[in-house]
C-alpha cells in the first residue's frame, strides 16, 4: 500500500535528524527532539501529543549549545537525556536534565548534568540500559566501545571498561540488546559486531557492508533487524547468522534507521534518503525455537510485506520512534525539521 500522509506535524526552527520516545512518561505520549545548525543556537523540543491524539504540542523549548546528532531519552526519568554533538570542531556527549518547573518558567535552560568526556575518537551514539532503573550507560565512537557509570546525585560518571574495535573497523552506532544486557551490537562499515560487556571483548559478527540502522526485536530472543544503504533491511537470527532468514526490499535510495515496534511481533518501521517511511510486517516464524535442523541450512526468504509507505516527506528521514507508551504510534523525522506523529491502528488487525 502506498500512501501519503494522514498525520499530524510539527515543524522545528532548524534542520534536525534525531527523536527519541520519552519511555519514563507513563502519562503521556511525548518525544524529544534535537536541532542540527551550525551557525544558530540549538534546540531541544519536548513534544506531547494531546489527549484526544489530535494535537502534538511543545511543552518544553530549551537551549542547547551545539548541533545535536544523537539525542536518546533515559528509560526511568523523563527528565533525563543525553546527546552527542558537535561544535563544528569536536564532538562530545552529555548527559542533562530537564529543570522540574520548566513549564512555568520564561526561559528554562537544561542542567548538565555530567560529560561523556573520555572519547578521543568521534562519539557516535550513546545507549541507555534496556529498560528498567539501572546506572549504567554505554558510548560508541569510531573506535571504541566504552561501558560507563552515572550518579545523578553527585552529577559524575566514570569509566568501567573500554576497548578498542580495531583500527580496520569504522563503528557508526549501535543497540543494546534487550533480552540479554551484557549484549550490545555495534555497526560499522563492514559489519555489525556483537560485543560481551562482562569481558568488553568482541565476541562475534555478521559481516556486511555499510549497516546503517541495527535494532533488536524486544518480543523475540535472538531476532536482529539490520538496515543497509542499498540493499535493504535484513532480520536475522542470531543462533545461525551467516545468512539473513528474511529480507525486505528496503527504500528506493539508501535505507537508513530500522526499529522493532516494542509491543507488536513482527512490526517494524524503516525510513530512508528516499523521503519515506516504511511500515513493515516480518514475521519471524522461520526463526522460532522449534527450528528444524533442515530449515537452518534453508536459503533465507526475499519477501515484500510492506503494510504502507508514508510519503508525504520533503527531505531525507533519518530520525524514528515507536511510542512505549501507545505502542500504535510511531514519530518520524525529517533533516528538514519536520516532525510527523502516525497511528497504525488501521494495519494492526492484518497480523
């Protein structure tokens, strides 16, 4: 099914390439959002849809000092985040915290919390613990994967474990793995690595050229989904990973950000430089645990289960989040600064 646009936008000052679902607000579907200017004053958005799904509103306008080009919400305190950024020299990551009465304030300004100040090499991403309260963060740059602790209370982090990806292997991001939190995959230009963070060692990889995207599926063990820049999205199942179990056709141009819908098996969103967004069901049911011994060798299935595309974009999307809250809703980013909010109730009762 191809389509255009029924949902409802918002629109930021600046070009932007970054949302992240506020999983800690129970009471609310809200997301956050980032700006990416060079020569202006960024900012953070915090966005809130209305109670009659209506209306997306900004409860929240901050300042913040540079480009941001990753911006992922804590799991246990919704006023909590992090970002990396760019000074249009460096980059660097911090963690801040939003002030507790920045809705009755004039011009509320975010608190720094602490600094992600022990990468040399260019920060890519930061990922928060899979769910649940719990201190420990993880920063990937194009080199190394480092394993921290942070202590809001005293507004410091520290350095558990670092190591290095080695000096062949460029990492771009990367996703904690959900069922299984000393698991962590990173992509790179040659291959997704999965790394133990027990020992900080790499442990095993797929090998594949220019992994864009990488999610797990929060409903299936062992299920990864990949998205590449021209040959689409791959779901693969870890337990025999030399070949995907499942591909989709992807985007018309290079297929750039992937995500598992957190409540719906098999419901998985994808966008691209193509200025679309995919709703995509795959299921997983040549991966399940009853797996034959046949079928593990079998060649792994091309198939096209796209429920709808979402077209009414201007510019590239680089920027996607499922709600965890309403797990039928989905935001969308485009480097324009358009943000769009969707419900995929229509497709749901088709898997």
């Amino acid at each position: 099914m191809q389509g255009g646009s029924s949902g409802i936008g918002y629109g930021l000052k600046y070009q932007a390439r970054c949302i992240s679902d506020v999983k800690a607000d129970t009471d609310y579907t809200s997301f956050l959002t980032g700006t990416l200017s060079l020569k202006e004053e960024n900012e953070v958005h915090l966005l809130r849809l209305s109670s009659g799904g209506s209306e997306l509103i900004c409860e929240g306008l901050f300042s913040h000092p540079n480009e941001i080009w990753d911006l992922a919400s804590c799991p246990f305190d919704q006023r909590i985040f992090s970002t990396v950024f760019s000074t249009g020299e460096s980059f660097g990551a911090a963690i801040w915290q939003i002030p507790e009465l920045y809705g009755q304030l004039n011009s509320p300004q975010l608190e720094r919390i602490a600094s992600l100040d022990a990468h040399v090499d260019k920060i890519n991403c930061v990922l928060w613990w899979p769910s649940g309260r719990c201190d420990k963060l993880v920063s990937i740059d194009e080199q190394n994967i480092f394993l921290w602790s942070l202590d809001c209370s005293k507004k410091s982090t520290e350095v558990l474990s670092k190591d290095s990806a080695g000096m062949l292997h460029s990492l771009s991001g990367g996703a904690w793995n959900p069922h299984d939190v000393n698991a962590v995959a990173a992509t790179g230009e040659s291959s997704v690595q999965f790394w133990d963070l027990r020992t900080m060692k790499k442990v095993n990889s797929i090998e594949r050229a220019h992994v864009r995207g990488v999610d797990y599926n929060p409903k299936r063990e062992h299920i990864l989904i990949t998205a590449e820049d021209e040959s689409g999205i791959h779901v693969w199942d870890l337990r025999k990973a030399k070949a995907p179990v499942q591909e989709l056709p992807g985007h018309t141009h290079w297929t750039w950000a992937v995500k598992c819908n957190p409540e719906y098996d098999g419901l998985i969103l994808s966008a691209g430089t193509d200025s679309a967004v995919n709703l995509w069901f795959a299921s997983a049911s040549s991966s399940d645990d009853k797996t034959s011994e046949s079928s593990v060798e079998s060649p792994r299935q091309r198939v096209n289960l796209l429920l709808n595309s979402y077209t009414d974009y201007e510019d590239s999307v680089y920027g996607l989040a499922w709600s965890s809250r309403e797990p039928w809703v989905f935001a969308s980013l485009s480097y324009d600064g358009r943000v769009v909010i969707e419900s995929v109730k229509p497709f749901l009762p088709r898997i």
